[in-house]
C-alpha cells in the first residue's frame, strides 16, 4: 500500500489496538466480525467501490456502513468499520486487504491476551511445514473446484483438538478465503502478523540436527542484537545441510551451512 491507503491503515491499527487494549472488549469476536465484513466487501464490489469513493463525504460513507452493519455487528466493530469508510484510500481493494490484517490482528491478540500467542506462531509455521511437504494435502486445500465447506471441513479433521482454536480459525480462513494469495504467501504474511504483535522479527532457522536451548537462545540474542528487535524463531531441520545453520530474516540470507561452503569451493574450483 501507499499513499492514502498506508494511512488509513495506520489509523485503523491504532483505533484496534485501543480497543483491544480495554478487557471488556471480546476479542475474538471482534476478529470474527471482521471477518465477515471483510468477505463482504471482497464480494460485493460496488459496495466496496462506493465506500471507498473519494468524491464521497466521508460522513456520507459512514452513515451507509451504519445502516448496512447496524444490528449486525457489535459497536467495536461497527465504529471501526465506520472510521475506516471515513478515511481516503488510495485503491478499493486495499480497504479489505487491511480490514482482512485486521481481523488476523485481532485474533492474534485474543491468543496474546490469553498467553498463547508463541504456541500459535509455532503452530502455523508448522502447519506451513506440513503443507509443503505434501503434494497430496496442499493440492486439496488449494483445489478451486472444491468448495469452503469441504476445505473446513477437511482443516478441522486435521487441526481440530490439536491446535488453538486461533490457530484453526486463521488458517480456514485463510484457505477457504485466499483472494488471490498462494496459500504459503498467505501463511507467512500470518507469522509476521503474529510477531509485530510482540514487536519482533521472524527468522526462520534451518539446521541439520535440532537447536538445544541454550543455542536457541544464544541464536536469538546475537540476532535481536543484529536487527535491534526481539527476533521470534521458526525452526526447520534438514539433513541436506550437513552442517551449521541458515537463517533467513525477510529478504535476507544469513547462511553458515557446511553444504553452502562446498558449494561455494565448487564454484571457486569451476572458476
């Protein structure tokens, strides 16, 4: 996003941070309202349009979004629905791109507020493990001809009872309503979700035998002091690195792998 939208944005975040910030606000459910506007909007595009429309007052555009939701979603929600059709945007379609963050965001405090926000970062960079491991499964969860009933039905025979519930709401949402994502794009745009929530970084860690505690916390130290933020780890294990460990924080590589020396003398030796 830039522009309006990166604005507008901006302010909705801080209005769901105050809101979630008060205990009498239920979370969850504000997460689940979201949710809804959000397929909405994403379905119904000339509404879309016309809230976002800047020849509009944005007062005008309030007022619709009141009469639309009213009795259909709490007043938290309904407020901040409503602040957001006030605000300029720069493309439609960023309005539910940040309405969807939202709701991800909201759940993702419902966990934090319930001291289970670690397990449900350590659980989707799983989930995501699993999917790309299996052909067979990611093909299912991304097959169009099947329906959003199926898929959830199929995700809750696989996650149901053993993850948190947050955790199962995120990804069936995420794969019933993917609005044009990959399904791994859309699980790692989860994960850095779920580490803003405590201000960190994510770095995934691949190494060829498991960390012990001590090197996870040693590894997580030397990279908060790099980044100069408290850094979340998703470990991998891969036996094809023979040594050492890769770290990958956003776009950036760190790798000290045995496998990438050799192959690095390979070139030098081809050269």
């Amino acid at each position: 996003m830039n522009g309006a939208s990166r604005e507008a944005l901006a302010s909705a975040r801080e209005r769901l941070d105050a809101l979630t910030d008060s205990t009498s606000v239920d979370a969850a459910k504000l997460a689940g309202e979201l949710a809804a506007v959000t397929a909405l909007l994403d379905r119904e595009v000339s509404l879309r349009r016309v809230i976002t429309d800047p020849a509009q007052a944005g007062e005008a555009k309030a007022e619709l979004v009141a009469r639309l939701l009213g009795g259909q979603v709490g007043g938290e929600t309904l407020d901040l629905v409503s602040g957001m059709a006030r605000s300029r945007w720069s493309q439609s379609r960023d309005l539910v791109d940040s309405l969807e963050e939202l709701a991800a965001t909201a759940d993702l405090t419902a966990a934090q507020q319930a001291g289970a926000l670690d397990n449900v970062e350590d659980e989707i960079f799983r989930f995501g493990r699993i999917v790309s491991s299996s052909t067979e499964l990611r093909a299912a969860l991304t097959d169009r001809a099947a329906t959003a009933s199926a898929k959830s039905q199929l995700l809750r025979s696989l996650l149901g009872g053993k993850v948190n519930a947050v955790t199962e709401r995120l990804v069936i949402r995420l794969v019933t309503h993917p609005r044009g994502r990959s399904l791994e794009a859309g699980l790692e745009s989860l994960s850095k979700l779920a580490a803003e929530r405590r201000d960190r970084m994510v770095a995934t860690v691949t190494s060829a035998v498991p960390l012990s505690d001590v090197q996870k916390q040693r590894l997580g130290a030397v990279l908060a002091k790099l980044y100069g933020r408290q850094m979340h780890l998703n470990l991998d294990v891969d036996p094809e690195v023979l040594g050492g460990i890769s770290v990958r924080v956003g776009d950036e590589v760190i790798d000290g792998t045995i496998a990438d020396r050799l192959a690095e003398a390979s070139r030098r030796m081809a050269g």
